[in-house]
C-alpha cells in the first residue's frame, strides 16, 4: 500500500471519528475504560478516541446501546406552548446539560417523574425518559380522568390538579386516587406534577361524556358493582370510580313506549317502596298502560323471551280466536275477537294445537301443504332441539282452513310502535319451556282452530266427554276448543255406489244433496234391464244430532230404494216399464201423488233422512236382442209421427207466410200515402218561401234608396258647416294681424321716445369721463402687453406699440404717457 493510500484512509477514519453537533442536537459517548457516559450538546465538535463509544438510552431495557455517530445524534425534548413533556428521572434541581460543551451525567432522582409545561426545550441526560404530549383541549361534553401518582406534589397545588377552583369538601389527596376533570368546568388542561392524565382503551386522553336528550337514559355502573340510571336531558360525566353499560356499542338507551296494548314482564330484584305502594324481591310485574314512558330502575330486571323485550297484543279478527293457556291451572280457554288481546305472561301463555293426519284430512281436505306441516310440528315438538322447534313454528305457510281452501287472517304483533332498547337488568327464560300444541294457518297462523261450514252443510263437533253439538251453515269461523274434534262420515261412491272406496268427510250435506245410482231390474217377462237414478235427499228434524247417527247414509238410501225399485220392476212388463219408467219409479220410491197435494217422500227414520225428489236419468236393457226388437218398433211409430209434424209444418209455414204478405202491402200502401203526403207539404213550403223572398226584395230596394237620399243631404250639410268654418278662420287670421300691427306700432313709439330720453342723459362731461376711463383701460392693457419690450428697447410705449399695432391714440393718451413717464 503506498503512503498516498495509508494516508487517505487514515484521513477518513479520522473523519468517521469526529462528532459534529448542530444547535438542538445531543449526543451520549461512552468512556469504555471508566464506564463514565458524557452529554455532549450543541453546537459542539470533537473527535471520539478509540476508547469513546457513542450510545443511545432504550427506553424498553432500560440499557445503554451502541450505535453508530450518525444514528446516536438525538433532538432536544421540546415542548411547544400549551404542550406538555413528562419528564422521568429528573436530574437534582432540574439542571439541564449546559449547551455547546461535554457535560458529566450528574446525580438522577431515579423513579420520579415531572410534568413540565411548554414552551421548553433541553436535553436530556443519560438515563432519563420524557414523553411529550398536547395540552387537553375539552369540550362541554368532555372529561379527562387523572391520577394521582405522587400525592406530596399534588397537594401542594391541588388548584391545578383540578384546573381551577378546588372544590368544596375537597380532602388532601392520596396515591391512586382518580379526579374526573369536566369540561364545563375547564376548557384547557394540563397536568401539574404528581398527577397524570389516563387514556382510555384507545389510547385517548380527551373522553367524551353522553349527552342524553328526552327519553334518553344511560347507565352507570361503580367497582363495588352498584348501577345509577341517569335520565335526559342531561350531560352524563361519570365519577372516577363508574364506568358507562355498553351493549351493542352504545351507552345510551331509549325508553320504552307503553300502551294499552303493549306491556314489560318486569322481576323485582330489590325491595323498594314506590308511593304507597311497597315491593317485595322476587315480585314479577307486568307493567302496562297508556301513553305510559318507563324508564328503568335499579331494583327492576326485565324477563326475556328469546330477544322478545316488550309484550305486544295480538290482534284477534273477529270471527277468530286464540288458545290461552293458564300457566297456574293447566286449563285452555277461547278469548275470541274482536280484540286486541294483552296477556298477562305471568299467569297466560298462547298455546298453538298440533292436528293430527285425521284431523287435517276431515277440516281441511285436499290440503297436502297443511298436512306436511302438521306433521314437520308434530316432529320438531318431540325433538329436544329448541330451535329446531321455533324453526318451525315460524314456517307455516299456505294453510287453507276450509275443505275449499278458504283463506284465515290472523296477526301476532302490533308494527310501527316505539320500542325502546333494553339497557337494563334482565333475565333469559326458554323460549319454549312450555310446549304447546299449536296448529298454525296461512301465513304463520297461530290462532284457535276454526272451520267454515257452507250453506247446506253442517258438521258435528264433540269433545273429549262425549258432548256433541252440530253446526248448520252457513258459518263462517266455527271454533274447536282446545279438546273438541269433529265426528267423521264414510260415504259409499261410485256408480253403482259400492263400499269399495269410502269417502270420508266431516261434511254433512244436509240440503238438496244429491245421491245418484244405477239399478239393475229384471222385469215380469224376464227381461234385464239397468236405470239410472238421482235422489234429491234432505235432512230435516229438530234433533240435529240424530242427522248423524248413521256413519254411512248414502248405502241406507241406496240400498232401500234398489229394493223397492227391483220388487215394482219384478210385476211390471219391459214395455209398460219402458213406457212409463218415471212415473212408476216416482210412485214407488216417493209414494203416489194426491190429488191436492204433493208427494210424501221416502223418510229414513234412522237419521232423520228424507227423499224429497228422483230423477230418472237413463233406462238400458240389457237383455240381447229385445232391446232392438223394442227399437225397431218404437223407430216406426216415431217415423210416423215425424212425416205427421213435418205436413203439419208445412201448413203452418205456408199460413204464415201468406200473412206475412198482407201485412207487407198494407204497409207498402200507408208508406205511398206518406210520400204524397210529405211531397205536397214541401210545394207549399216551397211557394210560401218564394213569396216571401220578393216581398223581402222589395222593401230591401225602398231601404237602399232611403238611405243614399239621407247620405246626400247629410254630405250637403257637411260641406256648407266647412264653409262656414273656413270663413270664420280668415276672420280670425285679419283680427290677429291687425292687433300684431297695433301692438308693433306701440312699441316703436315707446322705443323711440326711450332713446331720446337716453340721449338726452349724455351731458359733454359724461362723454368726456366715459372716453377718459376707456383711454385708461387702453393704456393698462398695452403696459401688461408691451411694457417689457418697450424696456428692453428703450423706447416709448406708444412707440413700441405703433411698431407692431396701426395705433391712432387720442388727445387725452399722450398727456397720460407723459405723466407716467415723468413719476418713472
């Protein structure tokens, strides 16, 4: 290496050892042979030896760390005004390190800490820690809270530990102790030494308080657990000890609405007097009532139903009604509409009613979305899953609640109320804890099970003692109690009716019900044969009940009357019978017809079954070849009587249209008639409007020449006023000129005797004064104007003017230039 290079880079080495220091800068070198750390401050230069390390303090390990120069040069702790430095370990009497030299760290009072107000600024001495904060600028709806960390400080100036007057009852202070600094009280603050501001759990000094407006409300709690509920409008600032109940991230809490139809489920969790009135713990209330603002308390807790605060009235329609259950005695009641129903759920419950396959089948027949519904509730109800149980109680959809699908309305809440949120007590109860049996229609019905009966039905309901009662239509929301079901009929169908395939029903037609079937006969000449029937079948009586009392009515009915039908058929031959098929079957099933009266009927004393009509609908022999022969001979006669209609046809068509004939002549007559008629009318209509027109023309023509007669004598008149008009002007033109020419002639006498009286005012002195003062004036104008020429050339003023101006002066001029020569 040659000296050159050996020379360069000890020239740097010695560069990377020098320590330069601006002014607000601060360096810590340590000696490594004596353990000695230096403050150097700035503005300040040296050069560290080899045994000189630079370090910086770390605040987390409380150790010494070397570092290189450029990374160990540190910034004053500067405080700006109203900025605040927390200074730790501060040195004996606050010295600072002197600025522009090396300081030796002098003695720290290790573990205390000041607050210095800004503005300030000064390094800090090896050791020492400071934090650097903004004053606290509040708000009046901010507080700040402070600590008390060294009492013997604080209570040597409690007036700036509370930023302003101390107030009364005020005790010394002691170590831990919080102070809450509100800010309608201080609007800037900054923490004296011995105390210190504590940030919350953001890290934020300034806290804001809870403005509350009206029916607002927000809730305290202190460290021994106590809650305080302070109501608006207010500005809410908590005591050191208290901290604000947050829920769903709010403090504050709207009060709840009450009305008539609304109510809280409150548990009293301390005794308390409320007027005269005293509580007891452990007292349940259901508080309700109108236009009533409930703002909670702390001996109250509200009773929870799920997330169900506030008790809403259902509203019952009218012609429904709900299942309430009594929690006390077990017992289910009707409370039928219409009404808003509040139940008190102390004592009541609204229970649903499962129904079961059968059940669906006979209410609500053909409805296969109710039936899976009953069955997913009789499911989830044996399930131990609550929320499987609530899943599906709040999935009824569709239900018809008619055999025809007939729509229910029911509600089970009240919208558009002002529900405040709970911010209170409160207690979770199960949803569920009493399992009901529910039945829900249409839309999350969850009202009484109802039923609707059409005119000419009726049902028969009974409970679980056997009372029966029967319901006639029309009825529409027909109630079953919580144990009332409805009795079942299985009807014989099809054609011959047969016990095959039975319909079963809870609907009974008891008017014009009608009931068809085939019968099958064999008459006297034993020939087989099939008639189709309808029975028209009423049910009458008082006893009502008894309309029931046979499961399967429409087998009695048939069977009877095919017995009574096939025993006629059996006397009777095929051809009378085909000829006469209705009349005998109506006199054998309804009885012969009086003479003054109607038919009796077929009556079923059994239930109160009565056959008012039949109908005869088709007759069918089935024996081979007697039914053609019985054609054959029935399509003669009926050709017969065809050819006979069709000639008596003929004749009648051939009259009418004969008729029709007349009847047209005679109107083509009346109309010809008419047209001479309206022809000779319009001739006379025609010659009168001629008439009239001449006569019209006539004294038009008189009018015409009466009226240009009259505008010539009135144009003559005209001309003869403009005449005399004009004559009048010119008269009036020589009037004005003569009087113009006479006031003229005044004038000019006036005019000339003025001037000479003027003349003869000019006496020979005036004239010579007046010339005199007009030569003066001459002369003092040609001085301002030629004066300094005249000077200049030495000459007169007369002859200086004549030089330029042709001059004629007068006698008085000259004797005046001499007079103004000579004073010169």
């Amino acid at each position: 290496m040659s000296s050159e290079d050996r020379h360069s880079r000890d020239d740097r080495h010695s560069r990377e050892r020098e320590l330069v220091l601006a002014p607000n800068e601060f360096a810590y070198v340590l000696d490594t042979t004596k353990g000695h750390i230096n403050c150097y401050v700035g503005p300040h230069k040296t050069s560290l030896a080899q045994t000189d390390s630079p370090v910086v303090f770390n605040k987390k390990t409380k150790r010494f760390d070397p570092v290189n120069i450029e990374y160990g040069i540190q910034l004053f702790a500067t405080a700006p005004a109203n900025w605040y430095m927390i200074l730790k370990n501060p040195a004996e009497g606050n010295a600072a390190p002197k600025c522009g030299t090396s300081n030796t760290s002098p003695g720290l009072l290790v573990g205390k800490k000041i607050n210095v107000h800004g503005p300030a600024s000064a390094p800090l001495w090896p050791g020492q820690m400071v934090k650097v904060i903004k004053g606290h600028r509040l708000q009046s709806n901010n507080y700040l809270v402070v600590q008390i960390y060294d009492a013997k400080e604080a209570n040597e100036n409690p007036e700036a530990v509370y930023g302003g007057d101390t107030p009364d009852g005020h005790q010394a202070f002691v170590a831990g102790q919080k102070v809450v600094i509100k800010g309608t009280n201080v609007s800037f603050y900054m923490p004296p030494t011995g105390a210190e501001v504590c940030p919350d759990e953001k890290g934020e000094y300034v806290r804001n308080a809870e403005t509350l407006q009206r029916l607002e409300y927000a809730i305290l709690i202190s460290e021994d657990g106590e809650k305080y509920y302070q109501r608006g409008e207010a500005v809410v600032f908590p005591k050191p000890d208290q901290s604000f109940v947050v829920k769903n991230n709010k403090r504050k809490f709207k009060a709840i609405e009450l009305s008539e139809i609304s109510g809280l489920y409150i548990k009293v969790i301390a005794p308390y007097r409320d007027g005269d009135k005293e509580y007891k713990e452990g007292e349940e209330l259901f508080l309700t009532g109108k236009d009533e603002i409930y703002f909670p308390r702390k001996e109250h807790a509200i009773i929870k139903y799920g997330d169900q605060e506030v008790h809403f009235a259902v509203a019952i329609p009218r012609g429904e009604g709900r299942y309430v259950l009594n929690r006390l005695t077990g017992e289910v009641t009707i409370v039928e509409g219409p009404r808003m129903y509040l139940p008190d759920p102390r004592t009541e419950i609204i229970t649903k009613r499962i129904l079961t396959d059968r059940e669906c089948g006979l209410l609500y027949p053909e409805n296969a979305e109710a039936l899976a519904y009953n069955r997913r509730l009789r499911q989830a109800v044996g399930s131990s899953d609550e929320s499987t149980v609530a899943q599906v109680m709040a999935a009824a959809v569709g239900y018809d609640n008619t055999a025809k699908g007939a729509a229910r309305f029911a509600m089970q809440s009240m919208d558009g109320h002002a529900v405040g949120e709970w911010g209170g007590d409160g207690f979770e109860r199960a949803e569920h804890k009493v399992k009901p049996r529910t039945i829900t229609l249409d839309n999350k019905y969850d009202g009484v099970v109802t039923v609707n009966v059409w005119t000419g039905y009726a049902i028969q309901i009974v409970d679980k003692d056997g009372n029966r009662r029967v319901v006639e239509g029309p009825r529409n929301g027909v109630m079953l109690g919580y144990g009332e079901t409805v009795d079942a009929l299985n009807l014989s169908t099809g054609t011959p009716k047969n016990t095959k395939e039975l319909l079963t029903t809870a609907f009974l037609r008891t008017a014009n019900n009608y009931v068809s079937d085939v019968v099958g006969v064999i008459s006297s000449d034993l020939v087989m044969a099939q008639i189709q029937v309808k029975y028209l079948v009423d049910f009458v009586g008082e006893e009502k009940t008894k309309w029931f009392a046979v499961e399967n009515y429409v087998k009695l009915l048939c069977d009877h009357a095919r017995s009574k039908i096939k025993g006629i058929a059996r006397k009777t031959p095929i051809r009378e019978l085909q000829k006469n098929l209705a009349d005998i079957i109506r006199d054998t099933v309804l009885g012969r017809k009086p003479e003054d009266g109607d038919r009796t009927g077929l009556r079923f004393d059994e239930n109160n079954m009565l056959v008012r009509d039949v109908d005869v609908l088709h007759f069918q022999i089935t024996t081979k070849g007697v039914g053609d022969l019985l054609s054959k001979s029935q399509m003669d006669v009926v050709h017969g009587n065809i050819q006979v209609a069709q000639k008596e046809s003929e004749l009648e068509n051939t009259r009418r249209m004969e008729e029709i004939q007349r009847e047209l002549q005679k109107e083509r007559h009346k109309t010809a008639e008419l047209e001479c008629q309206l022809n000779s009318e319009t001739e006379q209509r025609e010659h009168d409007l001629r008439a009239l027109t001449l006569k019209l023309n006539d004294v038009l023509t008189k009018q015409q020449q009466q009226t240009r007669l009259e505008a010539v004598e009135a144009q003559a008149a005209v001309q003869v006023r403009e005449m005399e008009m004009e004559k009048e002007q010119h008269t009036l033109a020589l009037q004005k000129k003569a009087d113009y020419q006479d006031l003229n002639i005044a004038y000019l006498k006036e005019k000339v005797e003025g001037a000479v009286k003027q003349a003869q005012a000019f006496t020979p002195n005036i004239t010579e004064a007046i010339r005199r003062l007009g030569d003066v004036q001459l002369l003092s104008h040609l001085a301002e104007n030629f004066g300094e020429l005249a000077a200049i050339e030495g000459k007169g003023l007369l002859a200086t003017v004549n030089k330029f101006l042709d001059f004629k002066h007068t006698g008085a001029v000259i004797p005046m230039l001499k007079n103004s020569n000579e004073e010169e």
